[in-house]
C-alpha cells in the first residue's frame, strides 16, 4: 500500500477515524446489538496505510482496525465516501478492498488454515444531501435477468457492505445519534461546512457538541482539526467565528486565532516561493494559487498547462471561487465554468 494524500474531506475524516474509540462509535450505530457484543472495540488496534486505489483518493478515505470476534481475530473496514453521486460499482470496490486485506493478512501470517472475518462499510457523507442510490449487494451488478439469475445463483458471490448513507440526514437527526463528540461533529461539519456563507451562524446549533468536544482528553487539538477544516472548505474567518468563540470561553477562541495564523503562514510561505519576483504584496495570493493547483492535481491528475497559467493569471476572486468549486466538481471544466 501507498502513501494516501490529503485532501480536506480526506484529511478530517482520518484524522477522527483513526482514534479507535470514534471509528467504534460509528460502527456500534450501524450494527445489531447481538454483534456488537461479540465485537471486542476495546481491543481495537489501526493498521497503517489505505487500500483505495490512487485515481480514488480525492474521493475517498479508509481506516482498518484489527481485533477480535468472539476471540477470534477479525477486521473492521471504515470507507468514507467524499463525492456527491454514489458510486454504481462500490459493492465490487468494496469486495476488492476485503481481498486485498486478506492478501495482506496472509503475507503476515504464511500458513493459515482459515481467514479473519472483515466487516466492511460505508459511511457516505457529503454536503448535497443526495441519497446513495448505487447497490450494497455484489450479486446486484452482475448483469443477468431474473430466470438466468435463479439458475445461476449458487455460482454467483454473496457480499454486502454495511452503508451508512447520512448525506440525506439533517443536523437533529446527527446530534441524536449515539456517537463520540468528535465522530458526531465531523459528519456534521462535512454535512453544513463545504461553501457554505453561513457555516459561523449554522454552527450554533452544534454549541454543546463543540463543548463537550472541547472538554475531552485532546480538545484542544480535536477543535483545531475542526476548525481547520472550516478555514479551509468555506470562506470564514476569525472575526465571523466570534460569537461561537464567545460562547465556548477563551480556550476555544485561542485555538481559532492560532490555527488562522498557522493556516496563513503556511499560505504566505507557499506563496514566497512563488512570489518573490513580482513583489510582497501578491505572496497571500500566490500562497492560494499553489493550494488550488495542488488541490486540482490530486483530484484530477496532471493538469494541462492552459490550466495551470488560468490558475496562476487569476485574481482574488476567481481563486475563491473555483477553490469552492473544487469540493464538488467532477471535471475541470466544471471548476472554470
């Protein structure tokens, strides 16, 4: 397995979903109770690195944690879907990614007698509120009719992955469920934070989340991963998060002023490299520039170079614009559009 890249989605989604307690939290809302209680979430142990392919990772991230069922060793298998269309083959992708854990099982132990079971699922989660439409069954995209099908049904794969599809669910519905802080906040940040000019205002709703989120073991560090995610997916700034700050005391206000500052020296020092011949005062605009070809490039491969000289003769507020786009589009025309 391959090094994933981050993209913002990508980037929160793992950063939560690789505390053991979070990804359990998720899980233990998507399963019967009688499983539950076979599963040992206490023993849960990440196993590093991703199992989506290369030309997928701008559209989805993956965990993997091994553990225990009924005593016997077992994996469950996170995928978070990014994009706003569901995908028609996911039951097959999602098969393909079980094989390669037990590939990867077998290469660490050479001679078993049997292989670990592997719970697979898919949480969809993304701002449209569009509903997952594609098949959780594999035998649902095998292309035969109704009487070939019947014949032919003992020969044909039985798998199904657990689907979370909480893109349709509003933020009540997300507060009700029975998830950690961080778990609950992150689907709901990726549900209203995306292009959205009124995420400071939206995100009172979710106060006593936040709290509770700030008052755990890392809450610090877990509200600066929240935080970042919305400088970087909708236009909002320091001043347009004062009243939350307000409201969740001084902890919670140096944090959003820390994190500003860390995200616009980042931006600055990308732009000097870039920027330094044509002066200090485009450097925060050339920062933005090299954020949105790297976003564009991880999204959808080598760019063309008409693309990247549109980039890079763009002003303000074109960048703005098409780095919203970005979350979203499927092509690049989409994005210049």
């Amino acid at each position: 397995m391959t090094k994933t890249p981050s993209n913002p989605h990508d980037a929160y989604a793992r950063e939560v979903l690789s505390r053991a307690a979070d990804a359990a939290s998720e899980i233990r809302a998507n399963i019967d109770a009688e499983l539950a209680a076979r599963i040992d979430f206490d023993a849960m142990v990440l196993v590093p690195g991703s199992f989506i392919t290369e030309d997928l990772r701008s559209q989805y991230s993956d965990v993997l944690y091994r553990t225990t069922i009924d005593g016997r060793g077992a994996y469950l298998y996170l995928l978070i879907e990014h994009q706003s269309s569901s995908d028609q083959l996911m039951a097959f992708r999602m098969l393909a990614y079980v094989v390669n854990i037990w590939r990867r099982h077998l290469d660490e132990h050479p001679t078993p007698q049997v292989l670990p079971a592997v719970i697979p699922m898919v949480v969809h989660s993304t701002h449209t509120g569009l509903r997952w439409s594609a098949p959780t069954q594999l035998g649902d995209l095998i292309d035969l009719d109704d009487s070939a099908r019947g014949l032919l049904s003992r020969y044909l794969p039985r798998f199904e992955f657990l689907l979370d599809d909480v893109a349709p669910l509003d933020v009540a519905a997300l507060r009700a469920r029975p998830l950690t802080p961080a778990t609950k906040l992150m689907l709901i940040m990726q549900k209203i934070g995306p292009g959205n000019p009124h995420v400071a205002s939206d995100i009172m709703e979710v106060v006593d989340e936040l709290r509770a989120l700030l008052d755990g073991p890392s809450g610090a560090r877990e509200f600066d991963i929240l935080v970042t995610y919305l400088f970087i997916v909708c236009d909002v700034g320091v001043a347009e998060l004062q009243p939350l700050t307000d409201r969740l005391g001084p902890r919670a206000k140096e944090v959003v002023m820390t994190t500003a500052e860390r995200l616009e020296a980042r931006g600055e020092a990308r732009g000097e490299a870039r920027g330094e011949a044509r002066g200090e005062a485009r450097g925060r605009t050339a920062g933005r520039v090299e954020i949105l070809v790297e976003q564009l490039t991880v999204k959808f491969g080598p760019l063309p170079s008409g693309a990247v000289e549109r980039v890079r003769a763009a002003d303000a507020e074109e960048l703005r614009v098409w780095a919203r786009r970005v979350l979203t589009a499927g092509s690049l025309a989409e994005v210049f559009a």
